[in-house]
C-alpha cells in the first residue's frame, strides 16, 4: 500500500483531503483482498466503493468479450428497470466513453458531458445523466484489458489531477485481483474437471508424488488391482509395477522428474500376487499447486493373447505350406530334367515357369516368417562373408525373366571396387529381389530396370530404381509399415508385407532404407549395410 500512495501526486485536490484519499485507498484494498475470488463479486465491491468515495452519482464496470459484447455490467444508482439501464450503458459501450477506453487502454476524463463529443446524445431520461463529468478507467494489467470502469460526477470538471492518480491506483489494484481471482479460477475448474475425469475414468489411473509414493488413485484402479483406497495410498509405486528403464537405457522415473512423457509395457501386480501385463503411459502434472505423477494403467492380456493367436496361426500356415510347396518345386525340378533334351519348347518354357513361381512363392513365405522373428526379436542372422558382385548377379539373374515377360530392360550400375561384406546372404538377396521383382511390377511394359551399388563412406548403398507411376511424398515412408502400400487405378495387387520384409532385414544388419520418388517420374528405393570388416573388393 505504501507503494501505491506514494504514487499518487501532491497537487490541486478535490473535496477529499490527502490522507482521505490515502484511507480510501486502503480501505478498497482490504476488501479486495478479504474479497472471495469471485470476478462478478469483485466488480460490484470496486464499483460500489469507488463511487461512495467520490460522490458518484452514477456509474457501471463492464467486461466484454471479444466480439465486444457485454459480459459483465454493474451498475451505480439502479432503478430497478434493469433491463432499460443496461441497454442505456450498451450504448456508451459501442457510441461512447467505455468504448473509447477500452480500445485506447487509457484513462479519458469528460469534462462537460453537455459539450464533449465523446458522450453520446442520448435522449432524456432518469437513468443516465445528461449534465455534470466522466471519468473511464480501463482494468488492465500486463497488456490485457479486463474491463472498464465508469464514473459519473453531476459536477462539470469534477476530476482534477490527484482525483485522477488515487482512481488510477485504484484500477490497477483491481485489475490485478481481477488477473489472479482468474487465474485461480481458471486453476480451479481444471483441477475439478481433472477430479471429474479422474474419478469416473473408465481406465485405473494412479497418482503419486514425485519420489513415487501413491497419493491417491480412482475406482478403477483399485478394483483393478484389488486394494481398498486407504491401502494402495499406502504403497510406492514401485510396488505396483515394474518401471525398468527406457529403450535407450534411460532412467523412466527420472524421465518424468524431469516433464517428460514415457510410455511402456511391464507387469502389474495385484494384492492376490497376480502378475497382469500392463500398457503404463505416465506424465507429470501440477495439481493443487504440487508436482505429481500421473500412470494410467491398460490391462493388455487381451492385446497379447491376440497377438500370440495370430503368431501361432501365422506359423502353423507358413510351416504347412512350405512342405507341400516344396513338393511342387522338387517335382518341377525332376520334370525339367526329364525334359532336357525334348522337342517341345513350350512344354519346357512352362516347366520353367512354374520353377520359377515356386521359387517366388518360397521366398515369400521366407520373408514372411522373417518379418516375424525380426518383429519379435528372435531373427537369427546367419552372417557370412559374402561377394556382393555375386550376390547382386544372382538377384539380377533371378528376375531377368520376369523383366524379359514384361519386355523390360535391366540396367546396370554397378562399382568395381565392391568389397566383401558379412551378412546373411540369403536374407540380403530377398532384399534385393522383392526390391527388383516390385519395380517389374510397377513399371510400364518397354520401361527399365536399374540395379546399382557403391561404396559410400563407411557403407554399402545399394539402389533399385523402376520407371514406374512414382510414390507421393506422404506415402515415401508410411510404404515400409506392414500392409501398407501405394493404391491408385490399375495399381498391383499384393498384401504389402514385401517392403516391410525389406525394412525389418535392413535394419536388422544395421543399415537403413529409403525411397526417392517423385510422381511421374519412377522411384529409386536405397539401402545401406555397414561395413564392419573391408576385405579386398572381388
């Protein structure tokens, strides 16, 4: 308070005397403070002293919104009509002083409301003054404006300087209890409609404190984990699940010490000791003025049981087939031997095509058990060292027959100085071929193939390019996720498991893949195997 009176000018008074002025002040201030933090409450208790202090006669505090549309509005020397009186201040909103305050965001004093220009014509009535001085006072602070405040002396230029200065400090005292009574509010109602979805959560959510200790949990989590609520609050985290540490090795509890959002699958334990897998997504909030963290626990054992039913069938379909497929592939192999020799080029040239299919068929089905134990982390890579200018002859030579049924040409670009790499060679080469036999398959009859590769850094990059439609750059890397694939009319049909394949296997050896595209113009798919151990190029 001392501040604010030392702020008020010494000059030319009005009525009140200095220390009058200086007492009012105070006086407003001590009720603005033991004040409830009610907004509609705090306007009617800064008008309503306000005027008493300077004698006015009339007067209103207006808030809008930002349509400029009266929110809020209290009057000074009610009538009791209102409804009329309220229609009277819209006008000195929208034609007059409140108006022209709340936009200029400054204090405007009328002198004489017969003759300033300001004061709008209005025509006679009891409710409004047409005789005496104004004064319009914005409530602001720190660049926002939260209302107006008006008054209204029947004394023409009844507001000198120090008038000025004392309802000055007093606007500004209530602009700032109006900022933190919204502020409070607006904490408030978040943290009730936060109770509001806590407690009726369909999900159980925990809370705990920042070293772990439970403060608190909703219904569904007890009857979830099976605690009554004055015993799980008793518990540390901990003791409810497992947190482990992140993907990169990361600390989680300190993760959420520090802001950050995680999200991981552990197990939950419940009072019966019953070990439940769990989806735990977990953040840190401030509530009641307090630092928390909340975990919202997922019961996942539907999740997994899904997902084991459809490994177990993926496996049992994958395994079955490979018998009975390389059956066929043994019996086509005999026949063309058995046809060596034989006038019949037809009869050969369709041997050949069901080897061939055969053979595309297996490595399907290869790829698709891959993508499997790449997924589940149980792939084991059979490394070796391996000549990549054989190993790329081989791929080549595998589709050639499909690029020459296509009437398509391959092309070739690739560096003589490749090295021999170790990698799994088989999994490398149905890479290579499920890139190839995709770019026959997207590009026009009479269009061109090119394979190329080259040493690039500490690297291996391998490219396959096509003449095909082109990929949009939405689609460049969602193409790579299972079941995914580029649709337009007259597109392949497929499943789009094949580039997935590709990724898992490409990433598995620790390299990465990519695809260049623009539409129209063909697409260039890349990928890299690192070079551990360089030995002379072939």
């Amino acid at each position: 308070m001392q501040s604010i009176a030392l702020s008020i000018n010494k000059g030319k008074c009005m009525s009140l005397s200095e220390s009058k002025r200086l007492e009012s002040l105070y006086t407003i201030a001590r009720a603005l403070h033991e004040q409830d933090l009610d907004v509609q409450a705090l306007l009617q208790t800064v008008l309503s002293l306000t005027g008493d202090v300077i004698q006015a006669t009339h007067g209103c505090v207006v808030t809008l919104d930002p349509n400029n549309h009266i929110r809020d509005a209290f009057m000074l020397g009610n009538s009791g009509d209102s409804d009329l009186e309220r229609e009277l201040w819209g006008v000195l909103v929208h034609h007059g002083l409140v108006g022209f305050v709340h936009h200029g965001r400054r204090t405007i004093i009328v002198r004489d409301l017969t003759t300033d220009p300001r004061w709008p014509a209005l025509p006679p009535n009891p409710l409004m003054p047409h005789e005496g001085s104004a004064i319009g006072l914005p409530l602001q602070k720190g660049g926002t404006i939260y209302g107006v405040m008006l008054l209204i002396h029947p004394q023409v230029d009844y507001f000198d300087q120090p008038a000025v200065d004392m309802l000055e400090a007093i606007a500004h005292m209530a602009a700032s209890t109006i900022r933190n009574a919204i502020e409070f509010n607006n904490v408030r109602a978040s943290q009730d409609r936060y109770q509001w979805l806590f407690k009726d959560s369909i999900v159980p959510v925990i809370v705990t404190d920042l070293d772990g200790q439970v403060v608190d949990a909703n219904r569904q989590a007890c009857e979830f984990l099976g605690y009554p609520h004055d015993q799980i609050v008793q518990l540390p985290i901990m003791a409810i699940h497992r947190l482990g540490t992140g993907p990169l090795g990361a600390d989680r509890f300190a993760s959420l010490q520090e802001g950050k959002q995680i999200e991981f699958r552990t197990t939950a334990w419940t009072a019966a000791g019953k070990d439940v897998p769990v989806l735990v997504r977990a953040r840190r909030l401030t509530f009641a003025d307090r630092g928390v963290i909340e975990w919202i626990e997922n019961d996942i054992t539907p999740e997994l049981e899904l997902e084991q039913l459809r490994a177990d069938l993926t496996a049992m379909v994958y395994h079955d087939l490979r018998g009975p497929l390389q059956a066929i592939n043994t019996s086509f192999v005999t026949l063309g031997r058995l046809l060596v020799g034989a006038d019949n080029a037809a009869l050969l040239n369709l041997v050949q095509v069901g080897m061939r299919s055969t053979r595309q068929l297996s490595r399907m089905i290869e790829s698709l058990l891959d993508i499997q134990r790449l997924e589940e982390g149980q792939a084991v890579l059979d490394r070796k060292q391996t000549s990549l200018h054989n190993l790329l002859a081989n791929a080549a030579e595998l589709v050639q027959p499909l690029a020459t049924e296509a009437n398509q040409r391959l092309q070739f670009s690739i560096a003589s100085n490749l090295p021999f790499i170790k990698i799994d060679q088989d999994m490398i080469q149905r890479v290579i071929i499920n890139l190839m036999e995709n770019a026959v398959k997207y590009s026009p009859e009479g269009g061109s193939i090119l394979l190329g590769a080259e040493v690039h850094q500490n690297e291996i990059r391998i490219k396959v390019g096509d003449s095909g439609p082109g990929i949009p750059k939405h689609m460049q890397r969602q193409i790579f996720d299972k079941f995914s694939r580029v649709k337009y009319d007259g597109a392949p049909k497929g499943l789009g498991l094949g580039l997935a394949f590709c990724r898992l296997a490409v990433e598995a050896h620790g390299g990465s893949i990519w695809v260049e595209s623009e539409p129209g113009q063909g697409s260039v798919f890349y990928f890299t195997l690192p070079l551990q151990a360089q030995l002379a190029a072939v």
